[in-house]
C-alpha cells in the first residue's frame, strides 16, 4: 500500500513572476483554493496520510499552509458564528495528515528533488510523486492518483499518468514507449524528430523503492539536471510500470494559459459564480 506521496515544490515559479516573487506559485489560487491544497486533496483521497515536502528555504508560506489554522481565527471565527468561513480555514488540511518538509539545497532537478525525500520514504514499498502544477480535475471519481493507487493495491502495477500530446511538444515532456500499457522505455524532454510517441508523462507517479536506488546514480541529462525520468528509466526492465491513462482533464496550472483555463472550467462550476458568470462572459467575449 502507499501511503507517502512526495511534493516537489521548490522550483523558482519564475514563469509567473512578478506575483511569485513573494508567494510560491503553488500557492496561487484556483478560484478560491491555492494549488497546493488540491493536491494535497487528491492525494489524502488516494488513501494518502504523509505528505513530503521538497522545499526551498525560501518558500516557507508552503509549510505554513499546511500547518494547524491559527487559534486566535479560529476563534474570532466562532464568535462570530461564521461556520462557513470556519470550514473553508479548518478543512484547508484533512486532520490526521502527516507532514514532513525536506530540503531541497540546490534546485539540481526533479530527480535530485525526489531524491532529497529518501529518508522520509525509507522501508516503504514504494511512494506516490505529484507535481502540483500539473492540476487534474477529474468528476468522474477519486481522482488520478486514487485511481493510480488502487492500480497498484489490486495488480502490484506501478503507473506513470500519460496523455497523448501534440507531437511538437513533445520536447516539454518525458516521453514513453509502450509495449501494451507497459512502459519500455522513457526519455526526458525529445525533440519530435526523435520522440517515441506522442504519450507524455504528466505530474503523477507511483514508483516503487527501486527508482530512490536508481536515483543514487543518476547523472545529469537533459538541460543539465538530474532527471526523474532517468531514474525512471532504469528500472523498467526489472519493474512492471504502466501509463495510466487517466479520467478528467489536466491543466498545466505552470503556463499562463492553463491556469486561466483552470480558474474559467472551475469558476464555471462554482454555485455561486456560475450563474454571473454565464451571463458575463458574453459580454466580455
Ligand atoms: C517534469 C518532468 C517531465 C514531465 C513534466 C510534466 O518536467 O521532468 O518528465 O513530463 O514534468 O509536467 P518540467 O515540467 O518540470 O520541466
């Protein structure tokens, strides 16, 4: 069973600067929810009860999310009788989450970021990986990775997400091979001359112990960073890892666009936004 997910959340977020330069941009909210939270969501619906943080010492409002809401609020709240906005403070972290926040010294890469979360995951089976950026709204049921952890509980599968991309832009992403739905080979961010296919890696994983092993070796590799797809990549022979192709949709919440496509899609969902909205958007289009 797995029960550890690992957060890498240390990058500089400069894509979205200036609003990153204070607040980590896993912070910044989809209508009313930072990212983080939706993450943290997905995952205690998996089954998931530990969360490791792989931080910067410059993004300490991250752990401040996720720590106990502030007594003196919570009171005024009461007092107040404002249950709603009481909620929306207590419920920001599901009780009973575990939370261990590591350090990532040097930003060297997601592999290295992974890398950094060993000891917090040692004498497991395995451990989930979510890259909060990459945000997956799914009606449908749980969620991804609930759905990629009950893979792995009923089959003994380990699972990448994978969604078909435009071949062009395969050189964002890591890309599979599949023989069937298993995975053969995987590589870091191919041109499209070169890439594999179209099947792209998309922010979540549940790898087994093997990968933190690999990871003692792996060197540099695309863009000079040590790579979790190459961590990845070599235990594929040894381990049977699937790509999931998963239900709902997802948001790349680390470009522009798709983080306005998030807040749209979910403001248009929101009792009480939905309704104005609908009947604004016209006017503005
Ligand atoms: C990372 C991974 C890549 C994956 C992508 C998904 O890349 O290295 O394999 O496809 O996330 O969002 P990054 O977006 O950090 O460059």
């Amino acid at each position: 069973m797995i029960s550890t997910v690992i957060l890498p959340v240390a990058g500089l977020g400069t894509r979205f600067l200036p609003a990153t330069k204070s607040v980590p941009k896993e912070l910044l909210p989809v209508v009313d929810k930072p990212l983080l939270q939706y993450a943290v969501e997905e995952a205690w619906r998996a089954g998931i009860r530990h969360v490791v943080l792989v931080n910067s010492p410059k993004k300490a409002g991250l752990e401040a999310h996720l720590r106990p809401a502030d007594p003196e609020l919570v009171a005024e709240l009461t007092a107040k009788g404002k249950q709603d906005l009481l909620d929306a403070l207590l419920g920001a972290v599901p009780e009973g989450l575990k939370v261990t926040v590591v350090m990532q010294p040097q930003a060297l890469g997601l592999g290295h970021a992974v890398w950094c979360a060993r000891e917090a995951v040692a004498g497991e089976p395995g451990f989930a990986v979510m890259l909060v950026d990459d945000f997956i709204d799914d009606t449908t049921g749980p969620g991804c990775l609930a759905d990629m952890v009950a893979l792995q509980a009923r089959t003994g599968a380990w699972s990448l997400a994978v969604e078909e991309v435009p071949r062009e832009h395969t050189n964002r992403y890591g890309v599979v091979s599949l023989a069937g739905e298993r995975i053969t080979a995987m590589v870091e961010k191919p041109a499209p001359e070169v890439a594999p296919s179209n099947l792209a890696v998309v922010g979540r994983y549940v790898l087994p112990a093997a990968v933190m092993t690999a990871l003692d070796h792996v060197k540099p590799g695309a863009g000079g960073e040590i790579q979790l797809t190459d961590g990845i990549a070599a235990v594929l022979a040894d381990e049977q890892v699937q790509a999931h192709r998963f239900a709902g949709v997802r948001y790349d919440c680390g470009s522009k666009f798709g983080y306005a496509q998030a807040n749209i899609a979910l403001a248009l969902r929101d009792p009480a936004l939905a309704a104005p909205l609908r009947a604004w958007l016209p006017e503005v289009l």
